[in-house]
C-alpha cells in the first residue's frame, strides 16, 4: 500500500531538529544515514551531515535530511524545506504516477535505481509540490 509521508530539508540542523521533535512528541530517530555512509564522493565536513533520517512518534512520520552538502546542488525544482515522499510496491503505479505529477510540471531527476535499493525520482508538479517518488526494488 502507498504511504505518504513529508520530507524535510533542515539545512545543516537536521540533528537538532531531531533531538528537539523527540523530546516535543516523546518520539525517537529510527533511520540515520548520513553522507559518509553513501558511496559517491564528499567532502570531508559533509561526511556526518544527515542524508536521510526518518522520525517516528505516536501518530507522526516524517523524513528529514541535512541537504545537499558541498558541491552537490539541489535541483531548482527541488528548492524549498519541504517536499513529500511517497513510497510505492509497485514499478508500474510508480511510472504512472511520475508521469503524471510530471504532466506540465518539472522533472528533478528522472526514475533510476539508486544505492539503496529502489528505484527514485523527484519531480514538481503544476501547482509547485515537491515529490519524491521511491519504489524499493524486489
């Protein structure tokens, strides 16, 4: 089944904002990745900032990242704290989908497997939303 979730970009407090929301939701941190765990080449003071982190507390999900480090630019289609995730099962739901958020939108990055197993994609659609669309491969 689909799951929507929000994905928020903190710019470089991704850490903070996380102890903070724990102790605001009495949640917890469940994914942490952070750029030195990924395989592409970064800085050396961009290797402990935040990829990608997923909070958990009663009632609320969300990602979160510390941004694109570095020499690694945001898409200008992606520009903005807050786009929305949505985790899909199936290749062909996701193809659909993509295409159509992307129906007189703009496309960041087209779909393509990644390193952590899924095939992704971000796009923004007619009204301004940011999507990012992940499928997990099987």
């Amino acid at each position: 089944m689909p799951a929507l979730n929000p994905y928020i970009d903190f710019a470089g407090r991704c850490r903070d904002a996380l102890d903070f929301y724990a102790r605001c939701f009495d949640g917890r941190t469940e994914t942490l990745m952070t750029y030195g765990n990924a395989p592409m080449d970064m800085p050396a003071d961009a290797r402990d900032k935040v990829m990608h982190a997923e909070f958990r507390a009663p009632g609320i999900h969300f990602m979160a990242t510390d941004g694109c480090p570095g020499g690694h630019a945001t898409p200008p289609a992606m520009e903005g704290p807050i786009s929305l995730a949505l985790q899909l099962e199936d290749p062909a739901q996701q193809d659909r989908i993509f295409a159509a958020l992307a129906d007189s939108g703009e496309v960041a990055q087209a779909l393509q497997d990644t390193f952590w197993g899924a095939r992704f994609g971000m796009v923004r659609d007619r009204f301004g939303i940011h999507w990012m669309l992940n499928c997990q491969r099987p």
